[in-house]
C-alpha cells in the first residue's frame, strides 16, 4: 500500500470519529442547536420547497427548452451591450419577489445556457435584494431612509458587483466568448409574444403563491394578499390553457391532469397548499406522457428535474447548517443572540463588517429580515450595520452559497460573496455616518 497517498483520507476520517467520540450532546446549548436545525429544515421544507422552489425549478427548466441559446447570448452573453445586459439583470428582483434559494435555479439556467459571469452575477444578487413588497415593508417599519438606501444601494450593488466579476475574471470570460460558437438566428416557430406570455404565467404562479402577509388590515398589499390563491389559480389556468393550445398538449388531458387540484381546492379549502400540490404532480406526469415524453413537455420536466436533484439536496444540508449555527429567527443556535447583538452596535469598522458577514452566512425567507432588523435595532444596533445586513442577508446565505459554488466554482464564489460583504460594509459606514 503506497501510504502516502493515504494520508489525506486518514486524516479524515481521524477527524469525524474524533468529532463523534467527543460529540458534546449532553450540553444543553448542542441539544437546542440540534433541534433548531431540525426545526428549521422542516419549516423550510414546509414554507419554501413547494410554493418557491419547485416553481423556480420548472421556470429555470423552461428557459432551457424554451429560450434559444441565440437569445440568451444576445442580451447576456460575454458579448452582449453591457447598459441592457446590466441593466436588465439588476432590476429584476422587483419583478421576481424571491429568496436567496428561490433564485439558485434560475441562476444556474441563464449561466449554464452561456449568459456571462457579470449579467448572471448581477442577476444573482439582484433576484432577492430587490424585493419591491421588502423595500416598501422596509420603508413602512423602519423608516424611508432605509427604504430608500436599501433599494438604490441594491441596484448600484448588482451593477457593480457584476462589472467587477467580469473585470476579475476577463481572461476567462473572453475565452468563454471567443469560444462560443457562432449562433444561428432563433428558427423557433412560435412567436416571441407566446414564449413571453408562457413565462409570465409561471412568474406570476411564483410570484402570488408565496406573497406574504402584511401587518395592514387595509391597502393594496393586504388585497393582494387575500386575493393570493385567486390570483395564483388564474395564472395557472392561463398556463394550461397555453399548454393546452399552442403546445398541443389538449384540453382533455390538462382537464384530467388539473382534475385533482380542483378537488383537493374544493374540499380542503383551508389549505390551497394542497391544491398546489396535486396541480405540481399533474404536470410531472403530463409531461412524461408515453407521446410527451420525447417531445419539448419531456426535455422540460427533465431539465427541472436535473436541476432539483442538484440544487435541493445542497440546499438542505445548508438550512441544516445554518440551523446548527445561528437558529431561527427568534431563536437560537450555537452562537447566543445576545453576542450578536452586542457587536453590532454603533458604527464601527467591526459593526459593519460583522453585519455583513452574519447577514451573509444566516438563511432570511423573504420579509423576514425586517421584523429581525427591527428587534435588533431595539436592541441597540447601530442604523450602518441594519443597513449592511440588509444588502448582504437576503442576497446570500449558507445554502445558497454551496449551490453557488457548484455552478461557477470555487474561486468565483468566493469573489462574489467577498464583494457582496465589502461592499455591504462599506455602505453601512457611509449611511451610518449620515442618520
């Protein structure tokens, strides 16, 4: 046996069983942040893989199948005009409305069809930080200010961060461009307006199936949400009409396939997640139909399908992590609250720094970091590092970072996350300075 090929694997498995044998499961502490971790990947198993990811999942296999690689070049490859490249990618969040992990599988789709490392980067962080209802809530909870600095710090971040991406990694991207092979016009025959409906009614079941609710008894947003599920049916029922017609797929069959969300709506309708549920599974299985499967509906459900086998897994052995760690919100993990708590106060170098990189690595749902941001504030956090920890926490996150890494590797990973924390402190210094 040659040894010293087998130090490393040694040296692991040292590591784990030393790890085990001295596991401290009777500290009081350990045994809540276990249980923190378990009960955080199961509320995000309940509140985010169905309603958010699966959605994402067959709205990023769709632009697999349905957007031609010509398309995705011209507006966001390494070649494309930067001012609508940049432009495009850095607003999208106000449409989207998603989390850290809702917007992995879209990501990872632009990326893997040949968008450039700045477009997709910019898009990356612009997903969840430019969240029209958060910045509104923001504005409404902890003052305008905020709500102003928030949404122009996240713009601004999303361009920046992606001119400096490409800028760090030119050389690789100018051989990706010079490498990409010259792509012929779209040959596609259906219209342009039909792919684009297509895709709003699958953002529009994103998007109103995970509206939050709002602490308002009255107003537009209260309406919205009271209206979620109307709102979530019509745009799926637009979907199967547009599945039933211009893809060729039959009325009959999305009668039969929408059959059992029609019933579970109808008798559970105190639970519309339910509903949801039975619609998912009827699309999956109308999409491996013996005549579908070989078609463009079976290279969609494969698409989303490889893209949740990827994605998921790493996302939830990160929830689990972060659990372990920091806890729930209004809970906690290994690291008390109370030192958090004490470290972001006033507005230091450290304040900022430390908001950023704790926003950075624990997991916020979409909302939920301004009711956090507001009892830290209570608590004696200073408005600089509120601020850093609003545009680096809902743009990153543990889980979201492994998956990050497994589509543009290690290296631009780090980069990307080094920028987002920089520069989220660095802004928390300067707002800090002012208010």
């Amino acid at each position: 046996m040659q040894w010293k090929n087998e130090w490393r694997p040694l040296f692991w498995v040292v590591a784990v069983f030393l790890g085990c044998f001295f596991l401290p499961v009777e500290v009081p502490r350990v045994q809540g942040a276990i249980l923190e971790s378990l009960a955080l990947v199961k509320w995000y198993a309940r509140e985010h893989v169905l309603l958010c990811l699966v959605p994402a999942f067959f709205i990023a296999g769709a632009v697999a199948v349905f957007v031609s690689q010509a398309a995705v070049m011209k507006y966001l490859g390494p070649n494309a005009k930067k001012l609508l490249a940049y432009g495009v990618a850095s607003v999208s969040g106000t449409i989207l409305a998603v989390c850290s992990c809702t917007i992995l599988p879209l990501f990872a789709g632009i990326y893997r069809m040949g968008a450039g490392l700045g477009p997709a980067c910019a898009f990356l962080y612009s997903g969840p930080a430019i969240n029209i209802l958060a910045i509104v809530l923001t504005a409404r909870i902890l003052g305008p200010e905020m709500g102003i600095a928030r949404a122009v710090g996240a713009v601004v971040f999303a361009v920046v961060i992606g001119l400096l991406m490409h800028f760090f990694f030119r050389h690789e991207e100018a051989e990706k461009a010079a490498a990409a092979p010259v792509m012929a016009a779209d040959d596609n025959s259906r219209p342009l307006w039909q792919t684009a409906l297509y895709f709003a009614a699958m953002v529009g079941i994103l998007v109103f199936a995970n509206w939050g609710k709002t602490d308002q008894p009255t107003g537009l947003w209260h309406a919205i949400y009271a209206a979620k599920w109307w709102l979530t049916g019509s745009f799926a029922v637009a979907l199967g009409l547009m599945l039933a017609t211009w893809f060729r797929l039959g009325l009959v069959r999305i009668l039969l396939a929408s059959l059992p969300a029609l019933l579970m709506a109808g008798l559970q309708p105190q639970h519309p997640e339910l509903a949801f549920t039975f619609g998912v599974v009827g699309l999956s299985v109308l999409s491996n139909l013996k005549d579908t499967r070989d078609g463009e509906m079976g290279q969609w459900f494969e698409e989303s399908w490889d893209f949740a086998k990827k994605i998921l897994p790493l996302l939830l052995i990160g929830v689990l992590i972060a659990g372990v760690l920091l806890g729930r919100p209004g809970h906690e993990g290994l690291i008390p609250s109370v030192w958090v708590a004490s470290l972001v106060g006033g507005n230091s170098l450290f304040a900022n720094l430390f908001a950023s990189v704790f926003g950075a690595f624990m997991y916020f749902a979409t909302l939920t970091e301004v009711p956090i941001l507001q009892g830290l504030l209570g608590a004696g956090m200073g408005k600089g590092p509120a601020l850093a920890l609003l545009l680096a926490g809902p743009a990153l996150s543990l889980p979201n970072m492994l998956v990050i890494r497994s589509v543009m590797g290690t290296k631009k990973t780090v980069v990307f996350v080094f920028l987002v924390m920089v520069m989220a402190t660095i802004s928390g210094l300067i707002y800090g300075t002012f208010f």
